[in-house]
C-alpha cells in the first residue's frame, strides 16, 4: 500500500484521465504491461494506491510512502468499510434488422432518474437516488465481498460525474462516482481480501474499485 503525492506544481487540479495517466506512468514498467494495481485519488495531488510491485519514483513525485499490506481479518470481524465504486450495470439495446443489440453499461442513478420522468414522478434530490443506488449496488455483491452489511449504516458521501476524452475516440468518457462507507461483519475472510486486492466493480483503472476496511 503507498501513499503518494506529486508536485503540486504539474498536478493542480488532476482530473480522472489525467490521474489515470500519471499513475500508469509510475507503475507500468513495459508497455504490455498489464494493470496490478488499484488506486484512488485522494485529493489535488495525492493518492492511495494498493500493488503487487512499488510505484516508481519519478521526477513529478514529491513524496512516497510505501509499506507491506496484508489485512489480517478474520470470520466475525466488525469493519467500517469505505468503497468509490462506478455505479453501472450492463444492459443490451434494442434489437435491429434482426441482430441482437449490443451491451452497454448504464449509469444507474441516471437511469433511475429517467424512471421517475417516464412515469411523471416527483423527482427526489440525487443524493437520495445516489443512496438508494449504494445500497442495492452493495446488496448485489453482498455475498462475493464476504461481508453482512449493516444495511442501517451503509451512507453514500458523494455522487458525480467526469467526462474525458480518452484514445482519440469520437465521442467522451462518461464515468460516474458513488463515495460510499459503512459497517459490516466479516462473513467469508478469504473472499473480502481478494477483494481488498483485486478490487470491486468497473473501472478500476480510473481510480475506482479499491476497497479499504480496519477493524471498527
């Protein structure tokens, strides 16, 4: 786990696509290199990253913290649990000329926005809907976390948006963020640290997924 900061002066105001590239920038030592790593972006200039080998020092890194990470976590174990996950589920467009429609991921606040539209709703505020969302998005995983949410607790902090170009590509990255903390219990050890380091949902390599529990 590394704790990284760069140089104020060339990182002001880092936005996702330019977080992703200096963070690949201190861990990809080839160029098929494959992603090993999880971060998030903590603020303007620092970061907290999880790997399987230690970040480069290069020159726009002002400062590094690196130690071993290895959770010890055991059946039964209350943990306060913190998660910035991008809230998408897949789902196929409609069929045309015969042929299946492809898979698309879809932002689910969004979508639960058009929902209430649709059927001439009252529109609740976007946190309450940013909520509602955390909460199912949990209940899916649930089980493959190994963790028994307390379902009382689970907050979600932050919902936004980013939108970037990204490989020339004719039309913007749209990437939307739930912050989401609670209290669980540890049901299955062996799952949650696979989780803690491989990382949850999608998008992990821009700064989503990365799981972090201590004891509570």
């Amino acid at each position: 786990m590394s704790k990284i900061r760069l140089d104020m002066a060339r990182s002001s105001h880092l936005g996702v696509y330019e977080a992703h590239q200096a963070l690949w920038k201190l861990f990809s030592d080839s160029p098929d290199r494959r992603r090993d790593f999880l971060y998030r972006h903590l603020d303007d200039s620092s970061f907290l990253t999880v790997s399987k080998r230690r970040p480069e020092d290069l020159p726009f890194v002002r400062r590094i913290e690196v130690k071993e990470y290895e959770p010890k976590l055991t059946n039964g174990d209350r943990v306060l649990f913190s998660l910035r996950f991008n809230p998408v589920i897949k789902r196929r467009e409609p069929s045309s000329n015969g042929r299946r429609g492809r898979q698309v991921r879809v932002d689910m606040v969004q979508d639960e926005r058009k929902r209430f539209m649709r059927k001439g709703l009252e529109m609740p505020p976007r946190s309450e809907i940013a909520q509602g969302v955390a909460e199912q998005w949990l209940e899916k995983r649930e089980q493959t976390l190994g963790l028994a949410l307390e379902k009382e607790t689970v907050m979600a902090e932050a919902y936004d948006q980013s939108r970037f170009g990204y490989r020339g590509g004719s039309k913007d990255v749209v990437l939307s963020r739930i912050d989401v903390c609670g209290f669980a219990t540890v049901s299955d050890a062996a799952l949650l640290k696979k989780a803690l380091f491989q990382g949850v949902g999608a998008a992990k390599g821009f700064g989503f997924g990365l799981l972090l529990v201590r004891r509570a």
